[in-house]
C-alpha cells in the first residue's frame, strides 16, 4: 500500500468510492445526490492537496487536506478521508490520517480540525482519539442519520 | 430603522461596510485581501438569504443565512452579521440577530449555528449568550489575531 499525490486521471477510480460514501449519507455532510462534478470540485479542485492510497488491487482510500479557514484562521487545515468499501478494517483510515498529519505540517499548518465527526460513527471517533484528537465541541442533533434519526456531531481538534 | 431582503443593488452600499470589518481582520475568518466580487459572493449569491438593515442614513448593517452543512446537516443554518462603524453601539446586531431567527424558522432550519465566534470578540459572545446561544465548542488558537495574537473561537449554537 502506498499513499501519494492524487492526479486529475485518478478521479474516475475515486468517485465509485466517495459515491458510496456521500450515498449512503451515514457518515459525511454531503448531498447523497452530489454530482460526479460537484464531487470533483469538492474534493480534488477545493482543497490544498488531494492524496490517494493505492494497493495492489487499485486505489482503496483518498483524502484531502484543506485549509479550514481563511484569514486569522488559515493556520488550521480539515481534512476528509474515505476507505472503500472493500478495504475497511485493515487500518487505511489509519495510515491515511497519520499520512495527513505529515504532509499537513509539510504544508505549513499547525492544527488540523475535523468539523462534523457524527457520534453515531462510533469507529471514526474511537480512531481519532487514538490518533491524538481531542473533542473540542459537540452539537446537539447536527445530522439526520437515515438509520439512528437525530445524532450529535463532534469538533475535533489536534496540534500538529 | 427598518430591515429588509437585500437587492443586488445594495451590493455597492454593503461592500464598503464589510470591507471595512473584513480588512481589520480582527472578528471574522475573511482574507483581509477579499475582493469586491469574492465578496459579493460570499455574502450575496452563496447564502440562502441576505438581509439589509436600512435607516434613513442609508444602509447600516447586513446579514447571511446560509446552511451550514449539507446533506444531514442541512436543518442547521448559520449566519454572520455586521454593523457599519457609525452604526455600532445602537442595538443593531441584536435587531439582525432576532430578525434573523424568525427568518431562518420560516426557511425552515431548526437551529442556528456560529463556527467561528472569537473570544476576544467579547461584545459579540456577550450578545448571543443573552440571546440564548449557547457555546458548544472551544476550538484552541484559531484566529491569528493582528493585535491580541492567538485567540480562541467558540462554537455557538440555539435551537429555534
């Protein structure tokens, strides 16, 4: 497995996998009906850098990193990951955070936020705690969950 | 003092107000830099709707609502307000900020949502408190501040 620079060719094997994801609606603020170009604006035209973790089998993970606020506030990045389906539970999510933190700091950042964590995505809170992250914020009923109805939707933050 | 749904034509009457506040850099995360049609933008075609509050001097004050997060999220709406220099000490923000919750409950958003309110915006956290926000998140250092340097923003949040 490795984990390198997204290319604008790489977005087509992208898409089926962040498709899923945003489908679903179950895990990211996203319209489950994005369009394939609002999907790319999104992801790969918006953010400071876009990565890609590829295996033998293609591409299985994609993150991005961008910056979370302008001005005052652009010292801090967000970023976003995103494992297919079929590559879940061998620690991609993982690998790709910690990548991140790397070419975060790289880029110049000194903090990195994740802005909507759902409490109902218990694994992804679990993981980020372990990664260092601490929940800086929690708001009440911030996402309508298709399966739990009303979840809490945490700010988590770390120094880099 | 009467508020009202802003035309594209205020634009010309808004701009010097938030450029103002904008190029102070010192209370929103906004590129001090902006430029009039980035900001027409943001403040103008982005949000669900935008507000003018008019006196007879003129425009004194604007506000945004916009959504704060798609897909499941997108019962939550945000907003950021702003009062003319001359204006400031009148009430203003407090005027906009009623009117702007009766407004976004006839959008339909069932609450309301600041990111990025600063801490040493101290009239400001004072205002929204009294007016039953509550501060669900601390985010550490988030605004480069260019006089009190490093300053934490809270997250703020009312359910309408």
């Amino acid at each position: 497995m490795i984990i390198r620079p997204a290319k604008a060719a790489d977005f087509d094997a992208i898409w089926p996998i962040l498709h899923d994801v945003f489908r679903a609606g179950e895990t990211y603020a996203v319209d489950p009906r994005i369009s394939k170009e609002a999907c790319r604006d999104y992801w790969m035209t918006t953010p400071a850098a876009t990565y890609v973790a590829e295996g033998q089998g293609g591409i299985l993970g994609t993150y991005y990193i961008r910056t979370n606020q302008p001005g005052g506030g652009a010292h801090i990045c967000n970023c976003g990951y995103v494992v297919a389906e079929a590559a879940r539970g061998q620690g991609l999510a993982r690998q790709m955070c910690e990548h991140s933190q790397v070419m975060a700091r790289a880029l110049g950042y000194r903090a990195m936020q994740f802005n909507f964590v759902l409490a109902s995505n218990v694994g992804a809170v679990g993981l980020w705690h372990r990664l260092g992250f601490e929940t800086v914020g929690t708001i009440p009923d911030a996402f309508d969950h298709p399966r739990a109805g009303m979840v809490n939707a945490f700010v988590m933050y770390k120094r880099l």
